[in-house]
C-alpha cells in the first residue's frame, strides 16, 4: 500500500521578521521603561508586563510549533494542525464525492492562511503557505481544502486510490 505524508510548517521568512520584530519590541519597550517605573507603580507594571511577555512568547511558540499533517492512504485523507488536532480528522473515501489537487487564491478564497471558513462557498481550508492545494468535496457538498507542497506526489497518489473507487 503506498502512502503520501506531508508535514509543513509556518516558515516564511517574512512571518519570522515579524514575529521575532514583534517579541523584541514588546520586551526593549518593557525593558526601556522598567527603570522609569515609581516603586509605587512597580507592582501594576509587572501585572501587566509579565503576562504581555508571556503571551507575546506563546502565540509565537506556538505558530512556530504548529503543523499542518496530511496523509493520504487506502482509508482515505486525513489532515489536521497539530497541536490543535492531536488526531488527524479523515475524510474517508465512501464520504468523499469528489478529490483533485488544484491551485487556488489563499487571499482571495479564504482571506489567508491557517485555518478557515470561506463565506464565499469555497468551505474550510487548512494551509500554510504556497496556493496549491487537496480539494475535498464531500458527498453533502461540503468542502475542504488542504494546501500541499507537493502537488505532483498528492495528485499521483490520489489518482491511484480515487480511480477504483469512482471518486
């Protein structure tokens, strides 16, 4: 049985400038009025310096941290953010109408990337980076989209289990 793995990450180089820019100014900004601070007033500063720091830490821990896994085997498609999605959803192959691997417009379709909801029709989408993507369409008519950076290998894969079972 053959089986098409893919685990991507928030990598772009301009979403790292970002997030370590954001991380540096919010502790040089707390660090640079720390000693301005009255001792009266110092433990009002760190009620609220500390939990900026502490947040600011973890959306960046975890946007680094998180993946988009995809897998595509005899069972069907199952995809999910780790660690949001412990376990990966699955879109089985008796559930599934209809599943290509297409281009699609990240901004335009689904204002970004992540994971989201069109209110255009287009459905979820999960995605990192890039606009390609497994379209899913299931037998209700909703939708799916994983984005992939391997589109040629999904298309292969998918051609090989979708081809026998009609989908």
């Amino acid at each position: 049985m053959r089986l098409f793995h893919e685990s991507q990450k928030f990598n772009q180089v301009w979403l790292v400038i970002l997030m370590m820019s954001t991380v540096a100014i919010t502790i040089g900004a707390l660090a640079m009025s720390y000693p301005k601070v009255a001792p009266s007033e110092m433990t009002d500063f760190l009620a609220v310096s500390i939990p900026t720091v502490v947040l600011v830490l973890t959306i960046t821990v975890l946007i680094f941290t998180t993946r988009l896994e995809t897998k595509i085997d005899s069972v069907g498609v199952h995809y999910g953010f780790w660690p949001f999605q412990r376990k990966l959803r699955t879109a089985s192959w008796h559930e599934i109408q209809s599943c290509r691997v297409r281009k699609y417009s990240p901004l335009r379709e689904f204002g970004g990337w992540g994971y989201k909801f069109s209110l255009s029709g287009h459905g979820k989408v999960y995605n990192t980076k890039g606009n390609m993507g497994i379209q899913i369409v299931f037998n209700s008519g909703k939708k799916t989209l994983v984005g992939t950076q391997k589109p040629e290998e999904a298309r292969q894969i998918l051609e090989r289990f979708t081809k026998n079972k009609n989908v």
